[in-house]
C-alpha cells in the first residue's frame, strides 16, 4: 500500500494524437466519459459531469495544474471513484498527472495518481509538529514497509 | 477481501495514511502487527522513545483506528487492529481498477 498509485500502457498512436486524446476537452471526454463545458486551461476549474452510465449525476471538478506538450499533462482532483454519493470537498485532492513518452510504433503512458496521505487541514499542524522527516520519506517509508 | 464495498467506501482513507506517514508510528503498527498487544512501558522500552512520544504516537494510530487499547490493571494494551490498512489498500485497488477500465477505453479512443 503505497499513497500513490502508477499505471504505464503502451499506445500504438504517436504522441501528439495521444496528447490530443488527453488535452483536448471533448476528446477527453470521449474516452473519459465525462461532459465538460469548455476547454482545459492551466490553473483554471475544468467542470462537467459524468456520462459513464449509471453515474451521469456525479459532477466533474478539477483544477488543471500543468500542460507541457507532448509531455506532461496534470491537475488535481476529489476522485470521484470511489463513492459518487460521498462529498469530497473537505478532504485532500490528489493530483493526477499523464507522461508521454515516444517509443517505437507510438507512446508511453505513464499515469501516476499521488497525494492520498495528504493531511487533513485542521490536523496539519499537530502532524508537523510530530513529524520531524517530512512527507518524502514518510511516502517511501510505507511504500518499503508494504513491499516487505 | 469479502467486505462488502459499500463498508469499504465508508472508510475515509485519508487520516490512515497521514496515521502511517510517520517513520516511528510505522514501526510502532510493524511492531504491534504480530498480534500480541504490549503496554506504554514494553513499547516505550523497546523503542527508546519517551513514554510522552509514545503515547502520542499511539493516540494518533488509535484516532485513525489502526490500534485500540484495553486497560489491564494499572496500565492500557496495545493492540493492533488490520481492517484500516486492508480497506485504504482496496481503496487504492478501486482506484487504479477505475485507471484500467479509463486506459483501455483511451487506447481503443487512440489507436482506432
């Protein structure tokens, strides 16, 4: 149990249709199945909902953090996965990032999804105070102890 | 794991990670993990650590559910309790089976 997890395919398409199917909003959409009303821009709120069936009332929200073409694309969300009843607002958002990477026939897809050990607000201060090595190493410390 | 996931969803994950995101409360879940439950002397002696840093640790773990106590004469037991790790690691398992089905569909979307 590590508080991020990683996910890497392989894509027989070069990496700028890759980028596109990730950066443009309504391809993104396709394949994401999510409606969204307008186009991702760095450090703007990209709204929408769901149209996977079955979750069409669960709303979309993510804050875009970075587009580097062809590169990187990342923002931070409440992952809705796991519960769309639930409110999510008062927790940690994670931050989901997509690596492109060209390869031979077409593009890596490095997906990472990080941040789940993200301190709650009101309790920050009484972790800092106790916590004398900082999150880094925290991280690696229960990824190691898991992997054990 | 035969949980229902409407129990596992309930769980909020996150104050059990911030709870194991401490190098000495990981040692202190490695160490209780065998089942066996100890008092604040044993683990204060086992650790080198004041009996105050203990018992802040321990209260931290117990916040998050990963530990409970049980008084026993003059002094509270230890014990460690497995169902917060095993629901934030099928937590993360939900999470990255919600990836899978997302990558597959952006691989038909791409390579179509």
């Amino acid at each position: 149990m590590k508080d991020s997890i990683e996910k890497s395919i392989e894509l027989k398409a070069p990496v700028e249709r890759v980028w596109h199917a990730l950066t443009d909003h309504r391809q993104f959409g396709e394949w994401f199945r999510v409606k969204l009303d307008g186009p991702f821009e760095v450090g703007e709120v990209s709204r929408g909902h769901i149209t996977y069936p079955g979750y069409e009332h669960v709303q979309w929200e993510a804050r875009i953090q970075a587009m580097e073409p062809e590169r990187l694309f990342s923002f931070t969300w409440h992952p809705y996965a796991v519960d769309p009843d639930r409110d999510y607002v008062d927790e940690p958002p994670t931050l989901v990032e997509f690596r492109l990477e060209p390869i031979s026939g077409g593009t890596r897809l490095v997906i990472t999804e990080s941040g789940f050990s993200r301190i709650p607000e009101g309790r920050r201060m009484e972790a800092l105070r106790m916590n004398e090595s900082g999150w880094e190493e925290q991280t690696s410390n229960i990824q190691a102890y898991v992997e054990a | 794991m035969s949980r229902p996931s409407a129990t596992v969803a309930k769980r909020d994950p996150v104050p059990v990670f911030a709870a194991l995101g401490d190098t000495n409360r990981l040692m202190l879940v490695l160490t209780l993990r065998d089942g066996q439950s100890r008092s604040i002397s044993r683990l204060t002696s086992d650790f080198r650590m004041s009996r105050q840093a203990i018992t802040k640790h321990l209260h931290v773990l117990e916040q998050a559910g990963i530990v409970r106590s049980r008084r026993v004469g003059r002094e509270n037991h230890f014990s460690y309790v497995p169902e917060p790790i095993e629901d934030v690691r099928s937590y993360l398992d939900r999470v990255c089976e919600e990836w899978d089905d997302a990558l597959s569909r952006l691989k038909s979307f791409v390579e179509d």
